[in-house]
C-alpha cells in the first residue's frame, strides 16, 4: 500500500505498507526504478513493525521523506518487499523557485496613452512605481493609458523570498507643443507680430516651418510687417515617431498708394498706354478718368498690382488714376498731349531740317562762284600788267611788286573761302 504527498522541503513523500507478514517485510524505495538509500539529508527512510497478538503476523510499513528538486518533476515512485513490488506512483512534487522573470511586452516605443503588457514567470507580486498588485493565475499584467508619470522602474518578486526579484525600466516617450498666436491673425502694414512656440518632451526634438507649403529655413520674424508678409504658416515638431502641427494665418492690410503713373506711345504710334502701380490689401480695384480702348491688369501678387489703360486722345487732357479698397483710396494725375499734335511737330521738324541743309548747299555753291570771279579778275588784271611792261622797264617792274602784293591778296582770300566751305 502506497500512499503520497509532497512539498518544496524534507517532508512526508509517501508511505508504504506490507500486512500480514511472517518473518517481517523488509519495504525498499524506488524513483523510477532506482534503488532510494537514506542519505540522513534529502533521503529519510523510517520503519515500523506491528505483531498481531491472535495470529502472530507482521505489519511493516515505510515512510519516505524526500526533498523534491526541480527535475523531479513527473518522477515515479514506487516501493516494494523481496517478493512484491508495488505499482508506480506519481506524486506532485513542489520545489523552490529558482530564478523569476519579467518581461515587456510592447510594440516600437511607448508612448502617451499606450497599454503596456509585462510577462512575468513565477512572479507572484507587482511592484508598478507606488502600488504593489498579486499577479494569480496569469502570466502577464497590463498597465492600461500609460502617461509620462508612468515611466520607471517595475519589479517582479516572490512571495516569501523578496530578494529574488526580477526588473525592467520602462520610459514612457511624449511631447507637448504650444504655438501662439494659433488662429487667424489681422495685422497693418509697418506693425509687428511676436511669435511663441513652447515646447516640452522626453528627447530630441527638430522643428520644420513652411508658408503656403513652401519650406522654410527657420522660424519667422515679423519685426515690421509687408504685404508680402501675409500667408499660412505651418510649425511641424518630430521626435522620433510623435508628431505635433500648429499653424496659423496672417493677413497684412492697408490703405492702396500708387506707387507710379506712368505714360508712353505705342508701337505704332496711334495710341498712348498709361500704366497705374498701386499697392494695398485687400486687393485695390482702379477707376480711370476717361475711357479707353482697352484694359488690363497684372496678377496681384505680395500686395501690388499693376493697371494699364490704351487711349486714343484726340486733345491735350490729364487723366486720374484713382485705386481703392474697404480701407479707403489713393489717386494720382497725368498730363498727356494729343496724338495730333505730336504729328504735326514731326512734320514742321523734317521741314525745318531740309530748309537748313538747303541753306548750307547754297552758301558753298556762293563760295566756289566768289573764287572762280577772283580768280578770273586776277588773270584779267595780269594780262595787261605783262603789255604795260613791254613799253617800259619801269613800269614792268612797278607792275611785278603790284602784281605780287595783288597775289598775296587773292591766296589770302582763296584760303578764307577754303575754310569757309569746309566748315
């Protein structure tokens, strides 16, 4: 007969009984079918024999005493005499724990709001930061929308031996961002605008701006505010797979100023275009003066905006410029002269440059005829000095001094209307 219990320490194991014997049994113990000795340590093997009075028999019975280990587990015990051997029994066999273990169960890094799940293996208390909780019947404990609070250090122990103990460190990842002004911003032109952006996480952080989807290189400053100035800003902070936006609208108004009036002729001459430069916001619209033969604008970019105006005038007039918004307007004027006119100014022009190169060609041609009379006076004049000096020599050589002072005279003169007609 064998009987059976078991635990972590030196105990009870089972009990084995041999009746009705004679000479008494000799009980021996076996794990699987290995011969057990009393070792006075993990083995303990204690008998006892009882004599039946009326008929003389013997009782023996045998208790083991046994200190399980961990690789008794699913050992097979039996026990027997010389002549019998008992069927094998199993028993549940307990032994001390040896190591514990916690695991965390999580997916990429944990943040804000997440669940977090711990594995553990023979561990029967929690320690979660400031609150202790008996892990029963389950393997794993989860920690529900965990926060920045939540980020420590968890440990797992056994009941009666806190030293064994196993623990994790768990760092709960978050970022807070706050942008002011956040919404939508009017502003005048020449004013500033101050800028906030506050932010506060468990790591390293990197910061990106855009406006209207144009990135750019670092954080707007708005010291004194254009119209260029107006748009959708966008703040993106990162840190690592957290991501927080903020953004805001500003808008630059003002009062429209022409910046420029301006005139000039067309290609072909039989018109005039007047453009009007204007800047403001909201976009300005224009009013001219006078009507034209066509209209256009330019596109209204950063505030300014550009009118043009073809006319045909048929008199001297002066022609306003008028551009306006809900912030009120600005207007400006210009002179511009007829078409007519300007025409016939180019007339008379050609006709005043044809009288003088007239003029010019007449005096060179009066020059060259004063030479060629000169030049005739004086062969005239030598022809008959050279008679008179055949009657005389006086004479010849009174008429030789006045016929070189007569020469002198005409090469003085010659030369005179040379540089006469150069010039």
């Amino acid at each position: 007969m064998v009987g059976g219990g078991g635990g972590g320490f030196t105990n009870a194991l089972g009990q084995c009984t041999a009746p009705d014997s004679n000479p008494a049994a000799n009980i021996t113990w076996f794990k699987n079918k290995k011969h057990l000795v009393a070792d006075g340590k993990g083995i303990t093997i204690s008998s006892k024999v009882k004599v039946d009075e009326v008929t003389g028999l013997t009782t023996t019975s045998s208790t083991l005493q046994y200190t399980a280990e961990k690789g008794d587990t699913d050992a097979l015990f039996t026990c027997g005499t010389l002549n019998a051997l008992s069927s094998p029994v199993s028993f549940t066999v307990t032994y001390p724990t040896e190591r514990v273990s916690l695991h965390v169960i999580s997916k990429g890094p944990l943040m804000e709001g997440d669940n977090v799940t711990l594995k553990v293996s023979k561990c029967i208390l929690m320690f979660l930061k400031r609150k202790v909780v008996k892990v029963e019947n389950s393997d794993s404990y989860t920690v529900t929308d965990v926060t920045r609070d939540s980020t420590g250090e968890y440990k797992c122990s056994i009941i009666d031996n806190a030293k064994m103990e196993d623990s994790k460190n768990i760092t709960i990842n978050y970022l807070d961002m706050s942008l002011s002004p956040s919404e939508k911003v009017m502003k005048s032109a020449g004013e500033s605008l101050a800028l906030n952006l506050q932010t506060d996480a468990s790591g390293e952080l990197r910061v990106s701006w855009t406006k209207d989807n144009d990135k750019l290189d670092k954080m707007p400053k708005f010291d004194k505010l254009t119209y260029s100035d107006s748009g959708k800003y966008e703040v993106v902070v990162t840190m690592g797979a957290l991501i927080k936006k903020a953004s805001f609208e500003l808008v630059v108004e003002g009062i429209p100023v022409i910046r420029r009036l301006a005139k000039q002729r067309g290609e072909d001459g039989q018109h005039k275009v007047l453009t009007c430069e204007a800047e403001g916001s909201p976009k300005p619209t224009v009013a001219w003066s006078v009507n034209g033969t066509s209209a256009d604008e330019s596109p209204y970019v950063n505030g300014k905006i550009s009118y043009k105006l073809t006319i045909v005038p048929t008199v001297n007039l002066t022609v306003v410029c008028t551009v306006s918004n809900e912030l009120g307007q600005d207007t400006r004027a210009i002179n511009v002269s007829t078409l007519f006119e300007e025409v016939r100014m180019d007339k008379q022009g050609s006709s005043d440059d044809s009288d003088t190169t007239k003029l010019v060609v007449g005096v060179i041609v009066g020059l060259l005829l004063a030479t060629v009379v000169v030049g005739l006076a004086y062969w005239l004049y030598m022809k008959k000095s050279k008679q008179g000096s055949w009657k005389t020599g006086e004479k010849e050589d009174g008429s030789t001094e006045e016929s070189k002072k007569l020469e002198e005279k005409i090469e003085e003169k010659l030369e005179e209307n040379s540089q006469k007609v150069e010039v």
